[in-house]
C-alpha cells in the first residue's frame, strides 16, 4: 500500500525542504510514518470504537444500513480513506527528517523537531476529533453513513 505522504507534499511546510542535501532518504521515513500512523488509529481509534463495524441487508422495502458488532481483528488498514493521513503523515516525516540532522544529543536538537512534534500531535487531535472516514462496507466509496458513524461511534465511546 502506498505512504500517506511523499515528498512534495512536504512543501506545505516547508518550501525549500527539497533543496536541503540527500533526498532519498526521506522515502523509508515516508513508510515509517504510514506504519505509525496505522498502529495509531488502530489503538486510539479502533479500539475506542470496541469493534462496532458497518452492515447493510435488502429487505422488501429496499436497501437498509446498520451498525454491527465487528471483532477488532478485522481492522483493514486498506478501508482508511487515505488522504486523511496526508498532512499527519508529513509533519511525522518531517520531525523525522530534522531529528536525523540533530543526532542523538538532546541538548542539540533542531528546534524544529520540537515544533513538528508539536504540529503532529495538534493535527492527530484534530482527526480524532473530525473522525476517521473509514470504508466499513468494503465498497470503495464513503457514504454519508460510514462517515458519520466515524466521528459519532468515537464519541459515543469517549463518554463513556
């Protein structure tokens, strides 16, 4: 499965970021940044939701749409609408980027990796609180239903 992010989509923050030195070397922080990012919505997001998942049935009447009991094991990271994740995924990779150029000396750290660190976090509350559009039908589309049910269910569970 493709990154969230790549390259160019680096440039929102940073403009002049591909002009600075070796730029292969963003493309793993690129996929360590889907890997985390994965591993994040599956433990904050999934998890929270306790494997309620989306079903639909025809009946006489016509099609109908419910919500389900789907076990946590079914998580599929392939139902994520991807282009949610892209300005997370490339504020990780930046951080990243900025970490790799400070070293492994705390006291050196590039202030902007503090910065990008800061920027990640506000955004990953930002989608919680928005909602993960999540594909439950497995249909390719998003429905009204499927994205509703993504921001509802998570707070229906956050009260609890």
């Amino acid at each position: 499965m493709a990154n969230y992010s790549i390259d160019t989509d680096l440039t929102t923050y940073e403009p002049n970021i591909m002009s600075m030195g070796d730029t292969t070397i963003y493309a793993p922080v690129h996929a360590d940044a889907k890997r985390v990012i994965d591993n994040k919505v599956l433990t904050d997001w999934w998890k929270q939701l306790e494997g309620w998942g989306y079903n639909s049935y025809t009946s006489g009447s016509g099609d109908r749409q419910f919500i389900t009991w789907t076990p946590a094991y079914l998580f599929d990271t392939t139902k994520l609408e991807q282009t949610q994740f892209k300005n997370l995924s490339a504020l990780y990779v930046l951080r990243g980027i900025y970490a790799m150029n400070s070293g492994l000396n705390i006291e050196t750290m590039n202030p902007k990796v503090n910065y990008y660190s800061k920027l990640y976090q506000t955004e990953w509350e930002a989608l919680m609180a928005r909602g993960i559009t999540y594909d439950w039908s497995g249909d390719g589309t998003f429905t009204y239903l499927e994205k509703y049910m993504a921001v509802n269910a998570n707070r229906r569970v956050m009260r609890g």
